[in-house]
C-alpha cells in the first residue's frame, strides 16, 4: 500500500472517529445545551488553551535544541520548532506514533544532524519522555489515592496495563542505548528478511551502511551518558512540557466556573487518563482518548459541560497541531518545489 493511501486512511479514520464522537456526544446531550455551554465560554480561555499547546512544543523544542548543542551541531531555532511541529503531527496520525521519530529524524538530515546523531537524540528524548511520564503520573497518582480510587474504581486495570506497556518501552530503549551489539542484530536480522524478497539490490553496501550508522549512534549516545546533570535538566524541562498539555482541563474547569475538585486531582486524572489511553495502536489513541476522557472525568464535569469540555480538550490537545502540521507541511513541499524550479 503506498503511503499517500495509508495518510489518507489514518485522516479518514480520525474523521470518522470525531464524527462517532459528535454523534455520541450529541444524543445523549441536547446540541442546544453544549452550544450555549460553548457560548459562555470568554474568548480569553482561548487564547489560554492554545499557550497550554504552544508550551508544549516550545518545550520540546527547547529540549531537542539543547541535546543538539551537546552533540556540537547547530540549527536554528526556528527549525527545531518546525521538526518538533511536524514529529507530533505525524504521530498523531500514524498507528502507535510511529511515524513521528522517523520524521523528526530527516528533517534533522536535512538541517545536518546525521542520521545516527539524530536517532539517538530522540531515542534518549523518547526514554526521559517516558521517564518523567512514568513518575510524574505515578507521584500524582499516590499525592491522590484517595480521589483517584473514588473517581476511577473499576478503571485501575486500564491504567496499570498503560504502566506496563510505557514501562516496556523504557526498558526496551536502555537495552538499545547500552548495548551495541543488540542494534546491529536487528538491523542486520530486518535486513536479511527484506533481502529475501528482493527489496535490496546491493546488501553488503547497506549492512555497512547501517553499521556506521550504529557506531554513530552509539557514540552520540555515549557522549550523552557522560552528562547526568543536563539528562536531568532534560527530565525538568519534560515535566514541564507534560504539565502544559495536561492542564488543559484544569483550566476548562476554571473557564466552566466548576469548584470542588482540586488541580493536583484534576491534572492526576489528566494524566492517567494519557497513561491508560497511550498504548491504543491507533492513530492519535483515536476513541480511547476520547471514551477515556468521558469516563475519567465524569462527575468532575457534570452534564453536557461532560461533552464540552471533551470537544475543547481535543481540539487543542490534539487537533489543532493536526492544523498546523498540515499547515507546515505543505509549505515545506511548497518551499521545495520552488528550490527545486529555481534550480
């Protein structure tokens, strides 16, 4: 299947997905009820939800840039916000976020990151990512036993298994980073299954290709080893960016002028509820993230303010980077076509 189908798939999925949840959404609600809670709505919560989103991208623009510095490359800034704008539109369109790394890293080729630099930057990116996910939720989650027992009873089995499949993947990226001959295995065991079928004209050419890749890779991940004071900067600077998006509902709360239930119980739900929702092999956790957030947060927002504030979580937790993505993605096709014409 050519890619141009699969993306247009993933984008017929994600509309389907919102139609099923405007569907939903509006039968057990009546429309005339969500628009008038829409309504009440002061522009300025806006402007507050769209920084909530900015300073998640900033952030991790700020965290990638300085694993770039550490590794003696330079890129603008400007740049840097564009790969990070485009490696979370991608994931949010592709089965597990699988298409975002692979994205983020070709981009940086294209502003001179080698590839192997590049990987392990975001493969150590991808590790204090899950890191701070991990014990961030889990702080949250002991500060707020008692509330998250009483709110999400019968919902514990959902998070715990969300543990496991983030904690796998922490563990399954220190065996990558430590361990060089595990890489070149399964890059060599994938290439060996391809050449079977006839996909590599020239396999040795590849194999030491891939090798010098790896040893790239290694020794960027090496360099980074050496610094546990900027790896936990890093770790900060990730709280950080996780705290912005999470906040989202509890500033839907504040816009709703509801009252009653705390912000560090409202951003425990907020990020147990990513924990629980993550591992949907989905594009975008579509329908998880959405069901997820109508059960978790039931009660916390009462009546049709419920379908309300869903609307406007998704919207600027998850749809409005798939406007910019796009948005920037055409214009880095348009930008090189005319490079291309010039030439």
């Amino acid at each position: 299947m050519k890619a141009s189908t699969k993306r247009w798939l993933n984008f017929g999925f994600l509309f389907l997905t919102l139609a099923l949840v405007l569907f939903i959404g509006f039968r057990g609600n009546e429309p005339a009820e969500v628009l008038k809670e829409l309504k009440s709505l002061s522009p300025g919560w806006g402007m507050v939800f769209i920084a909530c989103w900015f300073f998640y991208m900033v952030f991790e623009t700020i965290s990638i840039n300085a694993f770039i510095k550490q590794q003696n490359y330079k890129v603008s800034l400007w740049h840097i916000f564009k790969v990070v704008l485009i490696g979370n539109y991608y994931s949010n369109i592709t089965p597990s976020s699988t298409g975002g790394q692979p994205m983020q890293v070709y981009y940086l080729k294209k502003y001179g990151v080698p590839i192997g630099v590049g990987t392990s930057i975001l493969a150590v990116r991808f590790f204090v990512y899950q890191l701070a996910l991990l014990t961030m939720s889990t702080f949250l989650w002991v500060t707020n036993a008692g509330f998250i027992q009483q709110q999400l009873k019968g919902k514990i089995a959902l998070i715990i298994i969300g543990y496991l499949f983030n904690f796998a993947s922490v563990i399954g990226i220190l065996l990558l980073a430590i361990n060089k001959k595990l890489i070149a295995w399964l890059l060599n065991l994938i290439i060996n299954l391809i050449s079977k079928i006839k996909f590599i004209k020239n396999k040795s050419k590849l194999i030491n290709k891939i090798n010098n890749q790896v040893s790239t890779f290694n020794d960027s991940v090496s360099m980074i080893k050496k610094h546990p004071g900027e790896l936990f900067i890093q770790y900060l600077i990730t709280i950080l960016q996780l705290t912005s998006i999470f906040a989202i509902p509890i500033f839907l709360y504040k816009a709703f002028n509801l009252s009653g239930t705390s912000n560090s119980e409202l951003l425990a739900i907020s990020t147990l509820l990513y924990v629980a929702a993550s591992y949907t092999p989905l594009p975008g956790a579509s329908g998880a993230q959405e069901g997820g957030f109508a059960i978790f947060f039931d009660n916390i927002f009462p009546g049709a303010t419920l379908f309300s504030a869903l609307l406007l979580w998704r919207f600027f937790s998850y749809y409005l980077t798939l406007l910019f993505g796009i948005a920037i993605t055409i214009r880095s096709m348009f930008t090189k076509k005319d490079k291309d014409n010039k030439s």
